[in-house]
C-alpha cells in the first residue's frame, strides 16, 4: 500500500480509528493498550496466511500494540537483544505512519538502543544484555520514542517491535516485556507471542475490505522506480524499488537480474555501521499483489509447502561477480526455472493468475560510504535517474520465453 494515505480516504481512518476504539470489552478508562495482551498482533511468516496486507516481507516479523494516549501516559519496554540480523521499535499514528513529535523521531533502529547497565548492544560492539525503550513525552528518557499525536483520531497510536531473520525463528523470539503507566497508574502488561486482538484484527479487516476495491496501479514495463514507501506502518530502514507487472502468458516468465549489495552472512547482529566487507544490512526482492492491501504471493508448492513470493538476501543464489537472476514464474515451471544455473524462483501467484503485481526491492540501512543503493535514488524519480545512480545494482526486468533463459539468449 504505497503512500497509504493518499489511496485510503479519511473516512476509512475513522471506520479503523473507531474499531481499536470499541469494543465489548472497552470502556472510557481502559486504553486500546489493555483490550488484550502486550503485542495483540503478530505478522509473520507463521502468521501471512491469516494477516497479509501492506506488502509484508516474509524475513521479517513484526508484533504491533495498539495504544490510546492518556494523561501522563508512558510505554516502557524492556527486553534482551536476541540473536537477530535486525531489530527496531517505531511508533505510528492512527494513519500507520511514521512521525516526529518535539524532534524526537517515531523510528528507533538497534544499533542506536543504548544498553542498560552492565550490558552492551551487540551491533555496537560484541556482547549482550538488556535494553529499555521509552515511549512517552521525557526526551531524557531512555531510548526515547515519542507517543502518537493526541489530537489526531483520539490519540489512537500503534508500537511495532521488528525483527528480521530471527535465529531460530518463533523458537528464538523474546518479546519486550510491556508496562503502562499513565493517570490511573501502573502496570504490566502479559504477553501473547502468536496471539490477536478481536480490535486490531478488525481494523486491518475494515483496511482490507474497503480497500480492496480501488483500482490497480497501471503496469509500467517492468521499470522500478523508488517510492516514498510501501504500505502502512512504513519501516523507516527501508528503501524500496517498485515495478508493476501482468503475469505473462505459458512458457514466459520474468527474469530481473541486478548486482546485489553485500549484507552481512547469517543472522545474528552485526556492528553498525559497518567497516569495511558490507554494503547493507539486508535486501530482498517481493512479488506481491498491486491491489490493495497489498498482500504477498502465497502459493501452495507441489510438495503441499507455503511458497511465499519473497527471496531474502539469504535465498538468493549469486555469480562469482554477485550478480543474481531473479526469475518470477508459476509454480508449474518451478523445477525447470531451478534447473537453470544460478537463478532464483520467485513465485507469481497461483490463485490470482491475471492480477497485476508489484514486484518490490528492497534495502535496509545502506553503509555511508555505499552510494549506489535504493536511498541515494530520489524518491518518485525516474526510473532512469534510478538506473543512473544505481548502475549494476539497479534491477533490469524482462519478460522472456523459459526456454531463452535456460539457452541465455535472454
């Protein structure tokens, strides 16, 4: 959902503002925050199936709390630094976007969490230990993070804790331990790793259900160009090249080869920034659906398996020069596309074989000194600028008979 703002009217904020707002256990002194448990949503790669709007990237997991600001309200999270590639914390307003409030930034990334005592942050030097983030109006405070504006749809906000390529994936996953304290006092909240929310899952159905009517964007020949961003709860690490695609007919496919970044090997955290050896901390290339909300493709393989429509920097097969081929096809060409040296399958979608896609690259936190990532291009550009700027990193599509790129005569 590029620029959620300008595709979903503002009377579709207040249908979603209103259902985090209500419900049969809600009451005028009970935050959206104490409805359920302290991250009342999960989405994930265990999740994609029951939540799946906002192009999600399947190497990542995200657990949202939905919040209503009250008096001297202040979020306190406090967790250990897991054995991630990546980690941040943002808060959103009621749009689902990202925001300032007194200078102080709604985005924190890891390498800036500063430890507790006795700990060190391990994408600042090796080590490990505890952390506290602070969501409130004290700018001293620890890892501040500043609460949803008041004044916009009753002050309903949302706190979104990240990770990418968890270790050992749900095995591995320690969620921040929550407490509240504002006008009627303190208290913890109880955790729900893989749990919901009735309110939160009825606002991302109302966002889905409406907005899944609005017209698709118009394809544009397989030229990427950066967006501002892609979807709600915009990461602001992120960088995004976008092209839109119709599924081509038997025997093609679409084959996007680029050079790719180097991301650190792995997945524990890593120093940042980096010294010399990487480029960015991750990248990823995405087919999802053009039409809102914006899922990604979700097939079911030959084997009975969820084949989802991302490739993580971890699955992405290289050349010696790291050069890789995507090649996006159905799921009937799958084992003939891997027989092919060197390239990766990226699934179009089985279920929706005539919809229009968004094909989307990714990249995550770009080194100072790597200047031909996706943030150096401009955003809504051409895709020439693009090109220029990024030169054998910037990613060239076309759609190819199976056969030519098997023979590489395409």
């Amino acid at each position: 959902m590029t620029q959620l703002r300008r595709a979903v009217p503002g009377a579709i904020i207040a249908v979603i503002a209103a259902s985090l707002c209500a419900g049969p256990h809600a009451s005028a002194d009970q935050p959206v925050a104490d409805q359920g448990c302290a991250w009342q949503a999960e989405l994930s790669p265990r999740t994609v199936g029951q939540v799946n709007f906002a192009y999600p990237d399947t190497g990542a997991w995200y657990w949202i709390l939905p919040y209503q600001v009250r008096p001297g309200m202040t979020i306190t999270a406090t967790g250990q630094y897991p054995d991630s590639r990546y980690i941040s914390f943002n808060t959103y307003d009621a749009r689902f976007s990202s925001f300032s409030n007194g200078g102080v930034s709604s985005a924190l990334p890891d390498y800036l969490i500063a430890p507790d005592a006795g700990s060190v942050n391990p994408w600042q030097r090796p080590g490990g230990g505890d952390y506290t983030v602070t969501i409130g109006s004290d700018r001293s405070a620890p890892n501040a993070l500043p609460l949803a504006p008041e004044g916009e749809s009753a002050g309903v906000g949302f706190l979104i804790y990240r990770e990418y390529l968890p270790a050992d994936g749900a095995s591995s996953v320690r969620l921040p331990q929550i407490r509240i304290t504002d006008d009627t006092g303190t208290r913890t909240l109880g955790g729900c790793v893989g749990g919901g929310s009735p309110l939160l899952a009825s606002a991302l159905s109302a966002l889905g259900a409406t907005a899944a009517n609005l017209p698709a964007a118009a394809p544009d020949n397989l030229q990427f160009r950066r967006v501002s961003g892609a979807g709600a709860f915009p990461n602001a690490d992120n960088a995004y090249l976008v092209a839109t695609l119709t599924p081509p007919g038997d025997d093609q496919v679409v084959v996007v080869r680029g050079k790719a970044p180097v991301a650190p090997a792995g997945t524990g955290p890593t120093v940042w920034p980096p010294g010399a050896g990487a480029d960015v901390r991750y990248f990823s290339l995405c087919a999802n659906l053009s039409t809102l909300p914006g899922p990604v493709v979700l097939n079911t393989a030959a084997d009975g398996s969820v084949d989802s429509g991302c490739r993580s920097d971890r699955e992405t097969l290289l050349d010696a020069d790291r050069n890789y081929t995507y090649v996006l096809g159905t799921e009937a060409q799958r084992a003939r596309i891997e027989a092919i040296p060197g390239a990766t399958f990226v699934p179009l979608s089985s279920a929706h074989p005539g919809t229009q896609e968004a094909i989307l690259l990714r990249n995550m936190l770009p080194a100072t000194d790597f200047r031909q990532g996706v943030q150096s291009v401009p955003v809504n550009g051409t895709p020439a600028q693009a090109a220029e700027i990024m030169g054998p990193y910037y990613p060239r599509g076309a759609v190819c008979a199976l056969a030519a790129v098997r023979d590489r005569t395409c």
